[in-house]
C-alpha cells in the first residue's frame, strides 16, 4: 500500500514537473541556425577628420576582428551584400555613427 502510494505522488510530481516548470526543453535543445547578427551602416569618422561609409556586424571590435600587441586593432568594412570591402584600426577611430534605415537612400 505504502509502495503504490509512493509511485503515485513520485508519478504526480514528475507530471507537475514535465507540465508547469519544464515547458522549455524543447527551446533549450532545439539551436537557432538561422539568427546571424545583422550589419549595421555606419559612418566611420576618423581622427584625422576623414570619413568613410560601409557596413559593420558590431560597433567594437568583432570576433573576427584581430588585436594586436601595443592596443592596435583590426577590424572589417563591408558591403550591403557582407563581402569584405577593407579594414580598419579602432585605434583611429574618434567615433562611429550609425546610419538609420530610412536615411539609407538619401546618404548616398
């Protein structure tokens, strides 16, 4: 008697488990392919006052991007396709500032 009543309460507490608090396995186990990090127009001034428009993934340094000894750093330009168009170092760089969408077309 003792034994079934047991399996039953361990029975009720793996239901409650599976239907209140375990929801989410399914988004825990299942990987998003298809989330790529989207490129950001910017306009890249940079400390000698010249200015240059192109694309980026990140508005730091990117894990694709290089740092070098001495605080040196390297890192992509692109199109709106996402070839690589050139680089650049940050440590010229006085500040980047972000195109909006809709101001695309009249940038150019």
């Amino acid at each position: 008697m003792r034994r079934c009543r047991l399996a039953l309460l361990m029975l009720a507490m793996l239901f409650i488990l599976f239907t209140s608090g375990c929801q989410n396995i399914q988004d825990l186990v299942k990987r998003d392919f298809s989330s790529q990090p989207s490129l950001i127009k910017v306009r890249i001034h940079f400390d000698r006052g010249d200015m240059v428009e192109g694309y980026v993934y990140e508005l730091g340094l990117e894990r694709s991007g290089k740092l070098y000894a001495g605080g040196s750093s390297i890192s992509y330009i692109y199109d709106a396709q996402g070839n690589v168009v050139g680089s650049f170092n940050y440590q010229r760089v006085t500040y980047m500032e972000i195109i909006p969408p809709e101001d695309d077309n009249t940038a150019q």
